[in-house]
C-alpha cells in the first residue's frame, strides 16, 4: 500500500529545475523503470548555445527514451520530453507540444513558469509536478498553478539543494503537498508506477 495515498488517474508529470539540478535529475532517471506508465516533462534551464549532448548525457543511466520534442509532436506515455534550448515548451489542449522562441521570461528560455502553466491547463488534477534546485523565481508561479488546478506538488527540499531559491519561491506562493529529498521523490516516482500495475 503506498505511504503517499497515490492513485492511478495521474496522466503525467512535469519537473521543472535550474542551477543544482542535473544531478539530481540524473538520479531520478536513472532509478524509473523502462515501463514507466506517464510521460514526464521537463523544463531545465541549459546554456542556450549548447545544441548538443545534453540529452545524450541524461540518457545514459535512463532506461526510458529521452527526446527533445518538435512542435505540434504528441504526448506519448512512457516518454521523456525534454524542453529544446532556446525554446519555451508549452503542452497544448490536444495532447501535443507547442514550441516558441518568444521573449524570455525569469532571464530564461525556457521558461519553467510557462511549461508548469500549460501543462496545469492541460492535465488539472491529472499532474503531478515537481521543482527541484535552482538560482531564480522560475517555476513558482507554475507550481501556484499546478496547484491552483488541483495537481499534486513537490518541491526538493531546500537544505538539499545546491541553490535553494526555486524550491523557496514555490513554497512562498502556493502550500506545496511535500517537500522531499531527492531519494523521497524516487521512492514517490517508484510508489506511483506501482499503482499502475
């Protein structure tokens, strides 16, 4: 029985991280088992000339398919998308993403705010989302949103994190379900997939 009173109607989840959270990324991919029955979303801040590697680099320890979505590609479960540098990521009505290189937000494209907003819009209650390390505001307002549309919402715990502004903005607008250490969101993330079996 799960610690976490989880269900199985949750349709997807998205992370949203920036400064000190690669590794902490890494682990939780490198834990989740090949038959992971949601699509995951994520937003990372990235260096926006670097094209290249970086999906490679957080593919190597995954057992699930990492990608880099196109506009208009379709939401598939068991996916990793993964938000292209230089672009915000939004997930549409339709079950797709949409891509723009419109003005940056929080000094960031993408912008986690934008991809947590959408993807609130999109799945309400049906998201799960998740902020982990970083150095500015960017994705409290979205976890606000997640929030407001009846997701469940986790931030890693701020003692843990290598810069702890972006789990504090989080928990400044919005009361956040859990507070978690990296392992705590892998013992989640293993919980919820089981509930699906």
């Amino acid at each position: 029985m799960s610690s976490f009173n989880l269900n199985n109607s949750y349709k997807a989840v998205v992370i949203g991280g920036s400064a000190g959270s690669f590794q902490g990324i890494v682990r939780i991919l490198s834990k989740l088992p090949s038959d992971f029955p949601l699509p995951i979303i994520m937003a990372l801040h990235r260096l926006r000339h670097v094209r290249h590697g970086f999906v490679e680099a957080l593919s190597i320890k995954s057992a699930l398919r990492i990608i880099e979505p196109t506009d208009k590609e379709s939401i598939k479960k068991g996916m990793v998308y993964l938000a292209p540098a230089n672009y915000h990521m939004c997930v549409e009505l339709g079950n797709y993403f949409s891509l723009s290189t419109e003005e940056m937000i929080n000094n960031s494209r993408p912008s986690i705010d934008i991809t947590l907003s959408s993807t609130a819009y999109a799945f309400k209650n049906k998201l799960i989302g998740i902020l982990l390390s970083g150095a500015n505001r960017d994705g409290g307002l979205g976890m606000k949103n997640i929030k407001e549309k009846g997701g469940l919402t986790i931030v890693q715990e701020p003692t843990e994190c290598m810069i702890d502004t972006m789990p504090k903005a989080a928990l400044a607008l919005t009361e956040i379900d859990f507070i978690m250490n990296i392992d705590q969101i892998i013992k989640f993330l293993i919980e919820l997939n089981q509930q699906y079996k």
